[in-house]
C-alpha cells in the first residue's frame, strides 16, 4: 500500500504540522463500565490502564444507550434525536443514514488542513454512496459500514461488509487486529507537513461472540463462557489500541497528539458485559447503559492521572476538540454540544444546560439530566406515562433512591421539558425495526451496493 492511497490534497494551506495537534479517536462498542481494569475488572487492560494513568478520566461521560445514536452525536456535535438518528441503530435493510445537510467533525478537520482517516465501524448509513465516510470528510476509510459483523469472514447477513476507500476487500484477519495494523499504516505513511484526526471505532467487543483462541486461554479461570469470551475480546482490543499508542510514541508524535477513548453505550450483560456499580444496560437510559468509561490525553496541556466530574457528552466531542485544536467549527446548524475544553484543561467544572437521551424498545425510555438531578422516564408508543423516577444523581449515581414521591414538583417540571424536547424528532426519523422486511436479501458486496 503506497502513500497516495492514505493522502490526498489538503482542502486549503494551513500552517505547519507542529502549530497543530494530531487527533486520535479510540470508540470501544459495547464496552461495560466494569469492563477495564482501572475500573477493578477481572479484565486485563494493561494498556488502557497505562492510558488512563497518562490521562483526565471524564467521570460523567455519557453517551447514547445504542451504536448509531452516539455515533451521530460524536460525528455532528448535535442530539441524535435531533438529527432523526436517535431512537435505534441502521440495519442492513435501511435507506436512512445522517441527513447530508449535517455537518461532520472530520470535514471541518479537513478544512483546517488535516489529513482525515476512519479504520472501523461507520454505522451512519451504507444505502447510498453519500452516506458513506469519504463523502462525509474521510480522505481515508477502511473497515465496515453496518454494525455485528462477523469478525474472521466479515460477511453481515450474507453480505460481506469489509471495504477500503468504497472498495470491497476481502481479506484474512480478525477484525480488531486489521483495523489497528491500518491505523499504524496511514500514521507512518502520513504527509508529516501536516496534521491528522483518525476515528478508530472499533467493532469489538460487540457480537457475534468471537475471541482468538489463544486469549480465549488467558481467561480459563472464568467459568461462565460468554463472560469469559466476551473478556478475551476486551483484552484483543486492548492490545490493538497498545499498538496504535506505540506507533504514536515510535513516530515521536505523543506529546502533540490528542486521544480520546471512550465507550459508544453501556454494556449489554446479556452476553458478557459488566457495568456495576451502576444501574442498567445497553439500550435503556439507566445510567448503565449510558454512562461510560472515558479518557483523555494530550501530555503537557492536560494532568496526567487526574479525573475531573465535568458532565460531559458525546455531542461535545466535536466542539471540544476543535476548540482545543484550533480549528475552526464549519457547521451551519447549531451545536447541541459544548465546547468543555476550557474545563477540561483547567479543571473547572461547568454547569451544563439540560441534558437528554432516548431509545425506542418495546416503549420509549427517556433521560433528563439537570444539574444534581436525573428524570428516568418510560411513555408507551400511544403517549401515556408508564413510570418515572428521579434521582440525585451526583450523590446516587447507581439510582438507588427513587425520590419522585418526595419531589412531584420537579417530577412535573422535568416531564414537561422532556415533552418539548421529545416533539424534535423528525416524522421521517429512525424508529425501531428490528426485522428484515420480507423478501430483503443482503447485497452481495455492501459498499458496492450503495446508489
């Protein structure tokens, strides 16, 4: 693989790479709050952890309770919901993707003169050749455009799902292991006049289930076998995101670099995942399946081992970075997001305006954050109430104390902002659908198949 393949001709001449920091984006999928080892899990994460010790921890990171979801406010600075991609994930059969009116982080990275590149999972939609990451602000893409695809064949429902640059490759390899061995290529194959933002969202340890064999060995001493396989795909990612840290400090380029890692939702325990102490899973809007592990480094400009109780979002990713990065946000639609940078780089914590989450399941479930406080929510497809709860949350983060009862005033206060906030979905958004209509059959190459 040559140079040409991972470059291409900056939008506009900016000043010299040194002036700018590198951007690196490390998203787990499916990744627990008790899934990492400096979060006491029997879990080895040797690297993670080391990471973690060269980082601020956000404690109060949240993101979406589902892939698509928190990916769309990562890539858009905006609200899922907002866009229309909020309530559940991209199937294989949908036609949806992010409104091509919405601006993402990586175009006005590109704008600013960076090199951009995405190895791994998109899942912002494949229907059409818009929607796919080199339309969307990637110079460089390489991985798969659907979520749970097989991690040795990388076929999705019959279809294979692996491309580079909108080109279908079928290659050898476990996933987690090509998409880093891509990250080092397009890092040492960079054009070094200038500065690069790479997305790394990983696929693991999302399902299916499927560990390398001999990490599968390293946890023998875990008796319950989807634990134990799910363990072995958190220590496989571990190990790649060494590797694209090595090649960071093997290129001299650590110290003017920004990491990011986080987790796209909470962990599903039903096959394997972890998120004790705190309440819930993937998929509902307990603090389980949103709130997340979340680190961020940039030696010299942030303290290395410290922490810091700032609430933050996936929404405020774009702005933050860019802000910290000197870039300038070319986005016409306003920003849900904020940008945190002066909090995260001064250790002063802001308060945030009202904060929302949403996922569709077999009712609507809902979350309002203001300040201490925490509205959990769940409204039948019809609009009635089925419960509610609220919590103090900064002193009862695992939602233990239902204070609803004592507090019917705030109850109704936070219901009646959740109401306004719930008419900004758009009619022609994402909605649940979990099956494939009938007749649908995966394209043979997926990319490919986009029109």
């Amino acid at each position: 693989m040559n140079r040409r393949e991972f470059l291409a001709t900056p939008a506009v001449l900016m000043q010299p790479a040194a002036a700018r920091p590198n951007v690196v984006i490390l998203l787990a999928d499916d990744l627990g709050w008790r899934d990492t080892g400096f979060h006491d899990s029997e879990i080895r994460t040797p690297n993670l952890d080391r990471l973690r010790s060269q980082s601020v921890e956000i404690k109060q990171f949240y993101s979406f309770p589902l892939c698509s979801p928190t990916r769309t406010g990562l890539m858009t600075g905006r609200n899922p919901i907002r866009v229309g991609v909020g309530y559940n994930v991209i199937r294989p059969w949908m036609k949806i993707g992010v409104p091509l009116e919405e601006h993402l982080m990586p175009q006005s990275f590109r704008a600013a003169g960076y090199q951009t590149a995405i190895t791994g999972k998109w899942h912002l939609g494949h229907a059409r050749k818009e929607f796919l990451p080199n339309a969307r602000g990637f110079d460089h893409a390489y991985g798969h455009v659907n979520g749970a695809i097989d991690y040795n064949t990388h076929m999705r429902d019959g279809g294979l799902d692996w491309h580079r640059n909108g080109k279908s490759v079928r290659e050898d390899g476990y996933t987690t292991g090509l998409l880093a061995a891509e990250a080092i290529r397009f890092i040492r194959s960079r054009d070094r006049a200038r500065p690069f933002f790479l997305y790394m969202p990983f696929n693991a340890p999302h399902t299916p289930l499927q560990a390398p064999p001999e990490r599968l060995d390293k946890y023998a001493s875990i008796a319950d076998k989807t634990r134990r396989t799910f363990a072995a795909m958190v220590d496989a990612l571990d190990d790649s995101i060494g590797k694209v840290l090595a090649a960071l400090d093997s290129e001299g380029i650590a110290n003017n670099t920004i990491v990011l890692f986080f987790s796209d939702n909470g962990g599903p325990t039903n096959v394997g995942a972890r998120n004790e102490p705190l309440r819930g899973a993937k998929s509902s809007c307990w603090e389980g399946g949103i709130r997340v592990p979340a680190l961020l480094r940039w030696p010299g400009k942030l303290k290395a081992g410290s922490e810091t109780r700032q609430v933050m979002t996936m929404s405020d990713v774009f702005p933050t970075l860019a802000a910290a990065a000197g870039v300038t946000t070319r986005n016409k639609l306003p920003f849900d997001g904020r940008n945190l940078w002066p909090s995260l780089s001064t250790g002063k914590v802001e308060v945030r305006e009202d904060l929302f989450w949403g996922v569709e399941n077999q009712v609507f479930a809902y979350a309002l954050r203001r300040g201490p406080w925490k509205l959990v929510r769940q409204i039948s497809k019809t609009g009635e109430i089925v419960s509610s709860a609220l919590f103090q949350i900064e002193d009862d983060p695992n939602e233990q104390h239902d204070l609803s009862a004592k507090r019917q005033d705030l109850v109704k206060e936070l219901g009646a902002s959740l109401e306004q906030w719930r008419k900004v979905h758009p009619a022609n958004g994402l909605r649940a659908s979990g099956t494939a209509p009938a007749g649908w059959k995966a394209p043979d190459q997926y990319v490919e198949a986009a029109q």
